[in-house]
C-alpha cells in the first residue's frame, strides 16, 4: 500500500529544492528528481542523531515520530509500490546502494537499517583504488539505462562513505501524439526565440486553468496512474515567479481533476541534461548542520562525520510516443583528516628544486648528495 506520508511531503520538499534551484539557475533549464533526493539523504538520517537528524527530517518536509522507524516502514511501502510496474502500466525502476570505505568501521544496526528499508546495495571498497570510482560510476549508468553513464568525478582521501539512489523510468503516452502535425515553430525562451518541434494533439484532455495559469496532465499508459503535468503561466507572468508561488495545492488540485474538456494541445519535443550540487538548496531548507563540522552521525561511525555534498542528475525527454527519464543523487559522507605528526630528516641525499608558481616555471632543480 502505498505510503501518504512520505509521497505528501515529498511533493512540498520537492517545490522548496526548486524553487532554490531557480534562484540561481534563473533562465536556465533545471530539472530535479525529488523522490531520488529524498531517498538519498533519508539513508544517511539513519545514522544521525539529535539535532542533526531533526534538521533533515524538516528539510525533507517529514513528520517527527519521536524516532525512525515509522519513516522507514513509509519509505519502505513507497519503494515496494512504485515496484509494481504492472500496475503502474510503464517501466519504473528505483534503485540504492552505499559503497562504504573498507578502511572505517560502520555500525552494523545502520546498515542493516538501509539494507532492509531501502533495499540498499551495501558494498565495502577500497576507497584509493581507481576501480572504486568505476564501479560507482557503472552503477550509475546501469541503473539509468546508461542515460547518466557517471555520477562522481574523483573520490578524495576524507570521503569514507557515498549513498546513492538512481530513478529511471519510460512510458508511453494514453494517447499518443500524431507525428505527422508535429512542426517546426519558434520558441519564445527568455534570450529570444528558438526553433523548436511544436507537437499537437486535438481531444478531449484532463485541462484545467487556475488564477494565473492553465495546466494539462498527460497519463501515461493503459493505467493512467502516472502522468505528466504541463504548467503555461498566463501571458505576461514569467515562469520564475509562478514557481515563486508554487504550492502543494497546485499541484494536489490537478493531481484529482478528472474532467475532460475538448480543446487543443500545442507542447514541443524536449530533451533536459541537468547537473547540480544541492548542498546550498538543502542548507536553506533547514539541513545546516549535516554540512558542517557540528554534524552528529555517531549512527552511523565514530569521529567527525559530515555530509561533504549531495551531487544530483537527470534526464528527461518525451516527444510523440511518451517520455524517457533519469536521476541519479550521490550523498558524500567525509570525515576530518586526522593529521598525525611526522618528522621529515634530511640526511641523506636529497632533491631541492626553486619553482615559480605564478608562472608555472621550474627555475632551478637539483640533487644535493653533500651538503656544504
């Protein structure tokens, strides 16, 4: 059955990350998987503790319990519904693993708790092998049909645990669009206008027009259960400040509209690639002290443990047949270096090198085998 209280709130979480991502993206395209997000960084809440914990919980839009389990048994039931790619009627796949530094020691209890709710890939790894990065950067492609082939670009010496969740899904249209009145039309983006290919359906459609808007949702397979909601602010209203005023209500309204009215769709083909480091968006959600050296993650290992950033992709295209999309969110875990003393005795031969740094020149190198 599936879980109101983590779908709900992910939808009020969901608008609150982009509308921060609007903010500094503005006039760009942005595209964000809020579900994958959600995952990602309610895997490590596992391992959080106090305050840390409450400050994902209200970033997330969650319900304090009084503890975890609760919101564990909702993620569970979400994953296991979103499962049921029959009933669904398209192609839906969740996935999540944790590659953990096989140099720390974890507790047990918080990745089992991963494991058995979110059905976690648990893998212990060498962090300084390059096989590592590669076998994190696979998964990635793998679990999203190689439409995002890499998630990390470098593993550094103070990251000893990534958190991952991949979303790929494909449809097809209820109904789908007639290629042959697809045309080539301008589109007015906020630089000027571009050439795009204007698809059209003319039927009767689930539309609705609200204060400063109208919308249409597009269902997706035989069970029409998941859709696509296309949002056109009135003429005159940018699309930054209507996703300024964008509520859990806009979108629940639609989510039960169920009138048909006969009229027109003109949507183009479009094709979004989107990458962003949302550690500024979550910080401004409320998550300010996972990021920062106060963080208490003592569930999850001994030491100083702290969210270093949460990296997240996607994907997405639709067109006449239906649609096409994908995510990946890494959740980074480090832990302060511990800098131990060392003694560095020079007596024996050695290299001396003079080297200028604001041009890059080498301007003397040599061995000194006795000094004088």
């Amino acid at each position: 059955m599936t879980s109101i209280r983590v779908l709900a709130p992910t939808t009020a979480f969901g608008i609150g990350l982009l509308k921060n991502e609007i903010k500094t993206h503005s006039g760009e395209n942005v595209l964000i998987s809020p579900i994958s997000v959600s995952i990602a960084l309610a895997m490590p809440m596992n391992g959080a503790h106090g305050d840390t914990q409450k400050e994902i919980l209200q970033g997330l839009s969650l319900p304090d319990y009084g503890g975890l389990q609760t919101t564990n048994l909702s993620y569970a039931n979400l994953l296991a519904d979103l499962a049921d790619n029959e009933a669904l009627g398209v192609d839906l796949k969740i996935a999540n693993a944790i590659w953990a530094n096989r140099d720390v020691t974890f507790k047990q209890e918080f990745l089992d708790t991963n494991s058995q709710s979110f059905k976690a890939q648990v893998t212990s790894a060498d962090f300084a092998a390059p096989a590592t990065l590669a076998a994190i950067n696979q998964w990635a492609s793998d679990n999203t049909k190689t439409l995002i082939p890499t998630i990390l670009d470098s593993i550094s010496p103070d990251h000893i645990m990534f958190l991952l969740n991949a979303v790929y899904f494909k449809g097809e249209w209820n109904v789908k669009f007639d290629k042959s009145l697809t045309k080539e039309e301008d589109f007015h983006a906020p630089t000027g206008s571009v050439k795009c290919h204007l698809m059209q359906r003319s039927d009767e459609m689930l539309y609705q027009r609200g204060a400063n808007f109208e919308a249409v949702k597009l269902p997706f397979g035989d069970s029409k259960r998941i859709n696509l909601y296309v949002y056109l602010p009135n003429d005159g209203i940018s699309v930054d400040n209507f996703v300024g005023g964008l509520t859990e209500a806009t979108i629940a309204n639609l989510a039960i509209w169920d009138w048909l009215s006969e009229g027109t769709l003109l949507l183009p083909r479009f094709q979004l690639d989107y990458e962003t480091e949302l550690n500024d968006g979550l910080k401004k959600l409320g998550m300010n002290r996972a990021f920062s050296s106060d963080a208490d993650f003592s569930g999850m290992a001994g030491g100083k443990v702290s969210i270093s950033e949460v990296k997240h992709k996607t994907f997405a295209k639709f067109d006449e047949e239906g649609g096409e999309a994908a995510a990946v969110t890494a959740v980074s875990m480090a832990t302060e270096c511990v800098r131990m003393p060392w003694t560095m005795r020079c007596d024996r031969p050695f290299v001396a090198a003079l080297y200028d740094e604001g041009t890059g020149s080498l301007l003397f190198i040599g061995v000194v085998n006795a000094p004088k």
